[in-house]
C-alpha cells in the first residue's frame, strides 16, 4: 500500500520560510520523480516543483530563486523548502510521485500553508 506522508505546513507571515516534508511507503523511492504542486481556494492545482531520480530539478516561474525542492533517498523522504513566502503563496500542498517507468503516479492528502499578516 502506498501512502505518502506530508508535514511541515502552518502559518506564516510574509517574508518568512516553512519547510515541508513527505515521508513515502510502499513505493521504489529512488526511482520515483518526487514532486509538490499546490491547489489554492478556487483555482486548479499546479506542479510547484520536481526532482527527478536522477536529480533534475524544475520549478515554477513564480517560485524560482525562493524554493528549493531536494530528497533523501536513504530516508524515502523529499523535502521543499520555502523562503520568502507571500501571500499569494497560501495553498494546500500536495505531494507527488510518479514513475514513467511503472506507470504508476501517486498524491498525499496534502498539508496547508498560510502566508498573513
């Protein structure tokens, strides 16, 4: 059975940093690109940032130079790091795995992430 975990959210002011954690289970972790889109109230969901298994990273235009998306393969765990946050920031974000490969792609339940004043 699959689950991936997420933690890390919370509430945050404008300027500040979070960092958001997902624990994976059941899954080849390593050969899994690892991912975090966010669904804010009223719009669709959209990729944040991924991590390929061979370390390719990519980024959304509007978090470039303020996320930083890295994984531990040893602890089955990807990390995003948030710096800057505004408030256009606020979502609940999603963590993703996904292999071509397997065929198989997989999101957690999600964890909310507040940025006010």
């Amino acid at each position: 059975q699959v689950h991936l975990a997420e933690s890390g959210g919370g509430f945050v002011q404008p300027g500040g940093s979070l960092t958001l954690s997902c624990t994976a289970s059941g899954i080849a972790f390593s050969r899994y690109t690892m991912g975090w889109y966010r669904q804010a109230l009223g719009k669709e969901r959209a990729l944040v940032a991924y991590i390929t298994s061979g370390d390719s990273i990519s980024y959304a235009d509007s978090v470039k130079g303020r996320f930083t998306i890295s994984r531990d393969n040893a602890k089955n765990t990807a990390y995003l790091q948030m710096n800057n946050l505004k408030p256009e920031d606020t979502a609940v974000y999603y963590c993703y795995a996904g292999s071509v490969t397997e065929r198989t792609s997989f999101f957690g339940q999600g964890t909310q992430v507040t940025v006010s004043s």
